[in-house]
C-alpha cells in the first residue's frame, strides 16, 4: 500500500494536536503536527508507540523521565506507559508508529487522550 498524506483525513485529537493516521492489519502510522504551545495531556494506551521528530522540538513525558525531543530524535513507549508531549519553540512534526492498530484512531475518534490538561 501507498499513502498519499494529502487523501488520508485529519483527526484533531486535543486542541492544536492534528493526526493523521493510515494503517494495515497490525501497524499504524501517525503524522502528528502541533501548533506551538499545543499540548497532548497525561495519557496512555495498550498499544506500544513509537516515533521520530521530523521537525520542531517536543518536550516529551515518558513514565518519570522528561525530555526535549529534536529532528531526527526517536522514542519507544511501552503500553500503558503514561506520557505527554507539548510543542516547544514553535510548531512541531513527528511520525508515531502504533501496534497494534489504535482503534480510535482508525475510527476517526480518541478514546485515550483527557480533554485538557491541568498541569500546563
């Protein structure tokens, strides 16, 4: 299968948070652009996430442990790992890849991320 970014739909899953995310039987891929300051809350899931900064910066939560993630950076995150990621410094662009398949997603919805996020 071939993706052409521009024909797969937007899901905006928190407010200045826009995904995009076509999937197969068992994997799913998710372009993630954040307006600067956009936060995606304290959430976490069953599927294992991973991903790669394309461009921005994003000051990830992953469990305890903070960081500033850059182009080119990756991170895993095991299932049901609690994390959250705010765009630093402008707007920010990563690709996520999810197993298996995030339902919610593949139905256009979320189901894991809180509608706000107090801590900001």
């Amino acid at each position: 299968m071939f993706i052409n970014w521009n024909e797969i739909p937007v899901n905006e899953v928190a407010p200045g948070v826009r995904i995009k995310a076509p999937y197969g039987e068992n994997l799913m891929i998710s372009l993630l652009d954040m307006d600067e300051g956009a936060v995606v809350p304290l959430h976490h899931h069953p599927h294992e996430q991973g991903g790669i900064m394309i461009s921005g910066k994003m000051e990830l939560t992953i469990g305890d442990e903070t960081r500033t993630v850059t182009k080119d950076e990756a991170y895993l995150i095991g299932p049901n790992v609690p994390h959250r990621a705010v765009a630093v410094g402008g707007p920010a662009l990563a690709l996520d890849i999810f197993s298996p398949v995030r339902e919610d997603y593949a139905d256009l919805v979320n189901r894991y991320i809180p509608p706000s996020d107090d801590s900001r």
